[in-house]
C-alpha cells in the first residue's frame, strides 16, 4: 500500500517512458525502485523513490511488471498535487489505483515477459563534470531544436564543458566553463547521443537540481544522475553513443 502525489509518480515515469511502455517495479521496505532498458539496448534507467517520496508508504517486498501508459492515463486526468492511493492485489494480478474518487483497475505485465535487466557497464571514465540542472536543460533544450543528435565534449585548456547540437547547416552551442560548473574533473572526453532519448529527459530535471554527468571516448557510454522530489527521488540515466562510420 502506497500514497505518493501525482506530480512525484509523473516526474518518476519521465525517464522510463522514453525508454519503453512497460517497466518493472522492485519494492522492499523501505523503497520502490522502477527499472526499465529500452528494446533497443540503447539506454537503461533506474529510478529509485525512497519512503520521503510517497505521503505513506507499505510493502514487504514485490516485483511486479507495470504498464507505465497506463499508470500516464491516470495522472493526465488529475491535478498535480493529487494523492494515488496504490494497492498490490497478487490474486487478482492487478494495481488497485484510486485518484479523486475514482477507483482503477490495472493489469499487470508478468515478470517473465519483461526485458529489465539493467547492465553491468563496465567504464573507465575520464571525465566528471557536476552542472546545475538549469544550464543542462537549456543547452539540451537548445541543440533539439536544430538537431537530432547531441555532443557533449570537454574543452581540457579552458576546463569547460561544451554542449552542442549541429544538424545539417544549422548549429547551436553552450560553453560552460569551470566558474559555472559545480565541479570539473578534467579529462579526454567527446562523444555523441540521439535527442530522441536525452530531449526528453529534461522534462524531469528540475533548475534548482544539479546533474552529475560521467564521460569517457571511444564511443562509452554516457551517465547522468540527478534528484527529484526534495531529494526523496533519483534517477540513474545511462546512454550509449551513435556509432560512427569507420
């Protein structure tokens, strides 16, 4: 049994609807983790909401697979400061949700059919860079608008961090140097991912947060991790670069 305000529950699925319609939530005691790797093996989520998170919070522990459209429907039809009671029924296999009076019944995706399996990346990262959440939502914000894919590389002699999004002829730009940063670890770092994933994200970043962002070369992966809901609610984003032609 769980009640948690319909904003936190919406900005918790950002990152897990980008990825795919189903995801898998792991609860224990103390906190629900939603879990979630995208078909193409392109970029995975965690999603970690501690009891901080929910106005009440129950369980003795479950894996449960959900169908993250529905739980959208849901929330589309209430305000944001709207409590979800949820319930687990195990015999029925179905989320019992009540929102503003109104009761919902939910199937839910068996365990076995859910591809959540997170993988173990193993990085040697170069790079570490601490951006408040403002200025990464501006100049993601920024390169969508004329491109489809984004960079992020480091400038090693001014210690700056440059984000940039380039399509065809158009091409956008932020530097954000060391002054603006909340902390730099200055090392090789240059790689490109698709704004069809990284666009999206940036509805779930709040401007008063920081991102914490892990980057490599050689065409590694890219880790970000932020908070959400006062800090009761953490995201850890992975994504992996767009190849390029040899």
């Amino acid at each position: 049994m769980a009640e948690i305000k319909a904003d936190t529950l919406k900005t918790a699925l950002i990152p897990a609807r980008i990825l795919h319609t189903e995801c898998l939530f792991v609860a224990s005691e103390t906190q629900l983790e939603i879990r979630v790797d995208d078909p193409a093996n392109i970029a995975s989520a965690q999603i970690i909401l501690n009891e901080g998170a929910f106005e009440s919070f129950r369980s003795s522990g479950y894996e449960i697979g959900v169908d993250i459209s529905k739980l959208q429907k849901i929330l589309k039809l209430v305000d944001n400061e709207s409590v979800l009671k949820l319930e687990l029924d195990l015999e029925e296999w179905i989320l019992r949700v009540e929102a503003e009076g109104q009761d919902y019944k939910l199937g839910l995706v068996r365990r076995e059919l859910l591809d959540d399996e997170i993988p173990d990346i193993d990085v040697n990262y170069t790079t570490k860079v601490i951006i408040p959440g403002d200025e990464f939502v501006q100049a993601v914000t920024a390169a969508d608008q004329f491109s489809e894919e984004i960079t992020f590389y480091i400038r090693e002699d001014e210690r700056a961090l440059v984000i940039r999004g380039k399509g065809d002829i158009d091409m956008t730009k932020r530097k954000i140097g060391e002054d603006s940063l909340e902390e730099i670890e200055v090392g090789p770092a240059h790689n490109t991912y698709g704004l069809n994933y990284l666009g999206g994200l940036t509805d779930a970043i709040e401007d008063d947060v920081s991102v914490h962002m892990r980057m490599a070369t050689s065409e590694r992966p890219l880790e970000l991790k932020f908070t959400f809901a006062k800090g009761h609610g953490e995201v850890e984003f992975n994504i992996a670069p767009r190849l390029r032609g040899r």
